[in-house]
C-alpha cells in the first residue's frame, strides 16, 4: 500500500470506555491524522458483558478527545449487529481496516465484521496484535483466534513473543515487529514533589510504582515477597511501595497475604482506577517503575515510564528485557522474589540519575510515525 492520503477505520475501543487499548487507540487516530489520513474509529457500545468484566466500570469519566471521529456501534455479543456494522463499514470503502486483537472472546465478532467488511473486495485489513495466546487461557481460545486471524492481510504485533505465536496458527501473512510507540497523551513531565503533594506523598522517602490493573500475571504477590525480603534488612525501610491500579480480580488473597508478611506499613495503596488527567502523577511521583510479570508480551507501561524518563525495573519474561536494556534504562530480574528484592537494592544503590540520559536518548526510538508507517507498507 504506498503512502497517498488514506480513508482509514479503526476498530477497537475507544471513548467513552477507558483503558490503555482506548487510549492506543485515539493516539494512532491523531498519528495519522497528522500525516493528512481520514480516520475513523469504530469502538463498542458493548464491549464486554458485566459478568466478564473484573473491573467497577468500563466507562471513562474524562472528556472525549478532540477532533477524532469516534463511532460507537459495536456489540461483542450479537451476531445481528455484527452483521450491520460490517454492511456498514464494506459501504465505507475504506483502503484500510486497522483492527485490534487483545483476547479470543473477541475473535467472533470481530472475524465477522472484517469477512463482511471485505467483501466489497477493496478493503485491506491490518491487525495490531497485543496477544495471540491470552494470559489466562479458556475453552475456545484456539478456535476463536483462527477464526479471526483468517480474513486478515497483515499483522503488526508489539513484541518478538507474539510475532512468533502467530506461527502457531500457520499464519503466513505479512507480519512485522514494532516497539510501542510512546504513551505522549497523559500530559507532560512534572516535578517529583509537586506530583509527590498532589498523591500527598511523603517527599523524602524513595517510591517505587507498580502501575496498572492488578491480574495474576502481573505478580503482585512476587514483589509483596520481595517488599518482605528487604523489609527485613533495617536499612531499606525508607522504600515505599506505590501500588496504583485497579483490581481486576479478588482482591482477598492480595490483602491476606499483606497481613501475613506483615508489610502494610511499606505499601501506598491507591487501588481505584487511575483516570488519564491523574496518571502523570503517579509516573512524575517515583523513583522507578517495577514491572515484577511472571509472564508478558509487552506493556503499555513500558512506554508511559519512557514517556516519563522514570527507570524501570523488569523481570526477564516475554517482550519486557528487549524494552528495557538491562543497566541502561533499568534492571532485569528474574521472576522471583529473592531477585527482583536483589534488583531493587541495586537501584537504590546506582540511583535514578544512573539512568536519566540514557532514557532521554532510547525513548527516541519509540515514535507514532514509525508505527504509522510500517502499518502503510505491510500490505499491498
């Protein structure tokens, strides 16, 4: 596909649901809108059923975003929508379809707007994978994502990790690896003990941040281990952890096992969701960003720290060390407790001005405008 002025359709959440997907998704909207391209988003009326849905709620209360055209049509659970919102986007015409894939409970709805959509036999159609294989798996999975993966003409995926998944559906289509474009949309660096007085945070002490929902996968529990690990060692209690997300499954074992170490003392716990005028704050606030994943493609996170020159400590899972150059801007652990606590001590030790000027340099790499160009050149 060369690089004249497109009609381009996204389709993926989007305001009034929140979200890192609906904020990726806004942002590559204005990235191409910026090259001079007609975008629209089609986002869903109902995205996820209640009971599916492990979080308060799925609707933002920040104002939508400016000047980027957003429809929201779209019924993950009903086949008879699905067929009007493909009639409706085949009449578009569009020259391309730019269609996210981040769970198989999507796989039937979306693979049956796209087959509709196509059928005017113009359209080309682009999936930004965020994962093939889901985190925590379930009955249908497999079948749900060949199912997708059928009608699409290429794919853009955010790790090496989901690259090399998509072999395990025999797909051979275009398919390209490019690094998260940085998170810019949250606003602009701000001052540590300015953001520090607005979470009313203590300005002396040293804040490390888990950022994001909590899920199992994300390890939580790994890095309460550690926290106990060096709460043992005197020296260390200056460290304050700073758990900033949502739960999005039972909170219970997270606060037993709290009580159990007995590190109640070392935790700022702002487990509400973070709305996106606030999350500026909670990145401007720390010292580092910790990503303890006992699993992972990539992160949105990742991005958000680079956005924020804030060093990242990581574990050694999926996309997250090719993001994060061990000793450059942050530290690689080992998914375990006795590392990550190790890999914490260390930072403390070289400190965040270690990092500071090689974040500055590799955050370059990480534009919308390489995103919105390999997506250009992946089909014909």
């Amino acid at each position: 596909m060369d690089q004249a002025k497109k009609n381009i359709i996204i389709i993926g959440p989007a305001h009034p649901l929140r979200g890192g997907l609906a904020s990726y998704n806004e942002r590559l909207a204005k990235a191409f809108q910026d090259q001079g391209h007609q975008v629209t988003i089609f986002s869903f009326s109902l995205q996820y059923p209640n009971f599916l849905f492990p979080g308060t709620t799925q609707f933002s209360s920040e104002p939508a975003p400016l000047n980027i055209k957003i429809k929201v049509v779209i019924n993950s659970i009903n086949p008879f929508n699905w067929w009007k919102v493909g009639r409706q986007i085949k009449n578009l015409h569009a020259d391309l379809i730019i269609v996210r894939y981040w769970l198989p409970f999507m796989g039937p709805c979306l693979g049956s707007i796209i087959r509709i959509a196509k059928k005017n036999t113009h359209t080309k159609v682009v999936c930004i994978a965020d994962n093939i294989i889901p985190h925590e798996k379930r009955i249908g999975d497999n079948l749900f994502t060949k199912y997708f993966v059928k009608p699409i003409d290429g794919f853009i995926t955010m790790s090496e990790k989901v690259l090399s998944d998509l072999k395990i559906f025999n797909i051979h289509k275009p398919s390209k690896y490019v690094s998260h474009p940085l998170y810019d949309n949250f606003g602009e660096k701000i001052g540590k003990v300015s953001a520090r007085e607005k979470l009313q945070i203590n300005k002396d002490d040293s804040i490390v941040l888990f950022f994001g929902f909590i899920r199992k996968y994300k390890g939580l529990d790994l890095l309460f281990e550690a926290i106990k690990i060096l709460k043992d060692k005197v020296t260390h209690n200056h460290i304050k952890y700073l758990i900033a997300g949502e739960f999005y499954e039972d909170r219970k074992p997270y606060d037993e096992l709290i009580q159990k170490l007995g590190i109640s003392s070392n935790l700022i716990l702002k487990t509400d969701f973070i709305p996106d005028s606030e999350v500026k704050y909670f990145l401007c606030a720390s010292d580092v960003v910790i990503q303890p994943y006992k699993n992972a493609t990539q992160s949105g996170v990742t991005p958000l720290a680079y956005h924020f020159e804030k060093p990242m400590i990581v574990t050694n899972v999926g996309g997250l060390p090719a993001l994060v150059p061990d000793y450059k801007v942050g530290l690689i652990a080992e998914p375990t407790a006795l590392s990550i606590a190790s890999k914490i001590e260390e930072y403390f030790s070289l400190g965040e001005s270690y990092f500071t000027q090689n974040l500055i340099e590799e955050k370059k790499k990480y534009s919308w405008e390489e995103m919105t160009n390999e997506i250009l050149k992946l089909v014909p």
